[in-house]
C-alpha cells in the first residue's frame, strides 16, 4: 500500500475534528478511571471514541490562537521571559559550557541559535538540547503547581525558538504552540501521579518529548494524522534517571535531563514531518507510556476539560536558585527571620515537616556538590541564615563547601507532615533558638506559584538579576520585548 494511501487511512481512523475536542470532546472517555491497571485498561480506548492519545493529538494540531484566553496568553509569554532569563544565565556555568561546545561540535551550520553564546548557526535538535539544559542549569527555570514533573520553559520553549528560528516564524506562532504543548505535556504529567518517578525515572525528561513534539508540530502545521505519530515517536525519546538524587554524585545530568525532553521533542516532530509512524496509543495503550514508566496512573487525566481548563495557567516562576521542593521551607525561614529578628548564631535547630519526598530525596544533610547542594532542602534553609536566596550567585561553585551553611545543615530534622502528598509543596518550618524560644511559619505557596503569581515588576527584577553580566540597558528593551513577543513576525534576533 502507498505512504499516501496508509496515510489517508490514519486519518479516517483518527478523525474526531479538533472543534469537538475544545468543546470537550473529554467527555467521551469515563469521568473517573481507576488507577488500578485491569480496571484502566477497560476504559482507556471508549468504543464510541479516539484513544487519549489522538484526542491530545488531535488538540495539539488544532488549537488556534485565537482560542486561547488572555491569562493563559500572559501566562505563556511570562514563562518564554522567565526561560530567556535562565538560558542566558546557565550558559556560563561549566556544565552548560560543555552541552554547548558539544552542540556546536555536531549540529553546527544550521539556523538556529543557542542563547548566551552568540550567533552562530546550529541545527534545532542540537540547540533544543543545549537550550533545554541551560535552562535548567541552575534550578531556576519555571514548572507547575500542582506538580506535573513538566517545566515548560526548559523543555516547550527551547524546542519550539529552535525550529522557529529554523523556519523564519514568528512570536504569535511560538506562543500558541507553547501552549499547545503545554496543555498536554503537564496533563500527561498529571496522569502519571509522579509515580514514575517512584520506578526513579526523571518526571521532566520522561514527560517533556511529548510536550516538545506537540510544540514542534504545531509550528510545522502537522494535521492530527501526523502528531499522533510525532507522540508515538516521542514515545521512544522518553527516558533520564534519577540515580543523581541518590548516590551523591553526578547532579551534572539533572540538568542534562531537560535538554533531551526538548531535544527529543524535536527529534520525533522531524521524523514525522518526513513521514516516519509512531504507535497511535504510545501513552495509554498496552506497552505504553504510562504502563512502562508510571507503577500507577490515572489516564482520566489526560483528557480532562481539555480545551476548556487551560493547564497552562499552572505554570509557577521560581524566586530562589534551587529546587521547588526547597521553596516553601526557605520563604518560611526568611518570613521567620523577619517576624522574630534572629540570626543564625541564634538558632539552635530546625526542625521542617513536608512531603514524603521533601523527607526523603531532598534530605541531603551534606551534598557533596554545589548542585546537590541546591537539591537539599537542609542547606538551601540553612543557607537562607547567611545570604540572600533570591541572588542565584548566592550559590555559587564552593557553597557547598561553606563550613557555617554545612553545620547547620546538619541541625536541620526533617519529617513526612501526616497525610501530605508529594504534590502539596506546602511546609511548616519550626526553630528552636538558643535562649529556648520556639517559633514557627507554615506556607502553602510562595511568590510565584498560581495563588501568588509574580507580577511584571517582580519577574523583571528576576529577569535583571539573571541578566546582570550584560549591559543594562539592553537586557531592558530585551525583557520589554519578550512581553509583546506576539508582535514579533520572526525571532531571529533573539539571541544574545
């Protein structure tokens, strides 16, 4: 049988118009799935409807710009800012130094760019990889609350300037195909219930090709046909371990994670632009996604109020230069340190309740790097008693080598709050100082969450400060010009 005659039969089996899916074509699938996989496997593929697979699909191809409400716009272009931001300062980090020559090393004459390292040409893939990397270089970049183990600008942003600068398209495009791949890499996030990351897979780049291929083939005009197979594709781009939070040593690959979700988002687009097939049921269907990655899922979550819910809306800008798990204990220390005027030579011990995880992967009480160290809810809270968590070079390359940080690190106790769940970022800090007083703070969501979104003035100041090794001025007109992104007709001129 002819490509164009098999091709034609994917899309008659695939058909459900995007239109139905923004009107909540969702409905056709169970309201609730259990999570329990002989249960699951029963309703995941309704016999009066699409798999979940084509539905985000079929989304994904179809969604117009002029669907998107206004929040959820602004939302988009605060994340592409926040991602500019975080490129331009990972690049001079050693690690990013290396991603980079590498990339240029084996993807040079192309049109893309890689930001923070100047103008010269590479192929997307290579500067989806780099790019996706150096975002994440040092525990700055932008995810989501609730926790979805997607982050947006790393992974949807870094593929989608590569192949727009690639192709000569312009910020209008870039914004909607953001969105389009948001929307469905944080609700696949969502369907996992984090418990790949239980099988010790990294959530990010397990997750993140799905979101690039939907980013990548949006900008390239992909039909509903063709983004099933660019997810099926995707399918087999997923992977990154999490063996860096556990045997205290090469955390350099935390950050490599993100940059092979966006590559490989670009990588399963590409392949399907040129024709190549993937699996139509690659997230939900038997050997897929969420059976070999998730010990458990909830694949209601897939489709729920797509089109309706703009997920997108989820997205959180981070304030402190280290893990999102750290983020409410370290803003309860500083409020505490506010309320009550103590110094570090005042406390005697801290004690923090949180997650299970924050108890467990993120109890490092001595990192043995400067990047586990940012991984460590004890010394990002111990660090909070002696400099600014707001000023990234606050952890710079021997933090973790500070003797008074490490000593208090080691009074820090940290215990499972009753009943919390991995994805409430909630915590409550108590610290006992020396002359016997006890105070304590419980926070829910810090300054940049969905509840507490950061306002233009504050993701500027963020902005500036990670931009502050470049002339002021021009890293000024550079934030201004990011926030009416969707004037732009290329982006050619994005680079630094």
């Amino acid at each position: 049988m002819a490509f164009e005659d098999k091709a034609a039969l994917r899309v008659g089996r695939r058909s459900l118009l995007t239109s139905a899916v923004l009107a909540g074509a969702a409905s056709v699938l169970p309201g609730t799935l259990s999570v329990l996989p002989s249960v699951a496997e029963a309703a995941e593929t309704p016999p009066d409807g699409p798999a979940a697979t084509v539905m985000l699909a079929q989304y994904g191809a179809g969604l117009r710009y002029e669907d998107i409400p206004a929040p959820a716009l602004q939302r988009a272009k605060d994340c592409i800012t926040d991602a500019v931001g975080t490129i331009i300062y990972g690049a001079d980090l050693p690690w990013s130094k290396i991603i980079i020559q590498y990339a240029r090393g084996v993807g040079s004459g192309g049109h893309s760019q890689i930001l923070g390292s100047g103008k010269a040409g590479v192929h997307p893939a290579m500067a989806a990889m780099a790019q996706g990397a150096m975002a994440h270089a040092f525990e700055l970049d932008n995810l989501t609350k609730p926790d979805s183990g997607g982050h947006p600008g790393a992974v949807l942003f870094s593929s989608g300037l590569a192949v727009a600068q690639d192709r000569g398209l312009g910020g209008k495009a870039l914004l909607t195909a953001l969105v389009a791949g948001a929307e469905v890499m944080i609700r696949i996030g969502y369907a996992t219930e984090h418990s790949d990351e239980e099988r010790g897979f990294h959530a990010p780049s397990a997750c993140g090709p799905f979101g690039g291929a939907i980013t990548v083939g949006h900008l390239l005009g992909f039909d509903a046909a063709r983004m099933t197979d660019a997810l099926g594709i995707a399918g087999s781009c997923s992977g990154g371990l999490l063996a860096f939070a556990h045997s205290g040593d090469g955390a350099m690959v935390k950050r490599f994670n993100l940059g092979r979700g966006a590559e490989g988002g670009v990588v399963a687009a590409s392949l399907a632009s040129a024709g190549f097939s993937g699996p139509s049921k690659v997230i939900e269907g038997e050997g897929g996604f969420l059976r070999a990655f998730c010990p458990k899922w909830d694949a209601a979550q897939l489709t729920d109020q797509l089109g309706t819910d703009f997920k997108t809306m989820t997205i959180m800008i981070k304030r402190y230069a280290c893990h999102i798990t750290a983020h409410t204990p370290v803003e309860a220390m500083l409020d505490l340190r506010q309320q009550h005027g103590f110094a570090a030579a005042d406390v005697a011990k801290i004690e923090i309740a949180g997650s299970p995880r924050m108890a467990t992967v993120n109890n490092i009480p001595a990192p043995g790097d400067a990047l586990l160290a940012q991984f460590s809810i004890p010394f990002c809270v111990a660090l909070a008693l002696y400099r600014d968590p707001i000023d990234p070079d606050s952890f710079d390359a021997n933090v973790w080598k500070d003797p008074q940080i490490r000593a208090m690190a080691q009074r820090v106790a940290m215990t499972a709050a009753p009943g919390q769940t991995n994805l409430d970022l909630a915590s409550t800090v108590t610290v006992t100082l020396k002359n016997g007083q006890v105070v304590s703070e419980h926070v829910t969501a810090f300054t940049g969450t969905p509840e507490r979104p950061l306002d233009r003035e504050g993701l500027r100041h963020k902005f500036m400060l990670l931009t502050k090794a470049h002339p002021k001025a021009e890293m000024a007109r550079l934030f201004d010009r990011l926030q009416a992104i969707e004037t732009e007709h290329d982006l050619k001129w994005l680079s630094v």
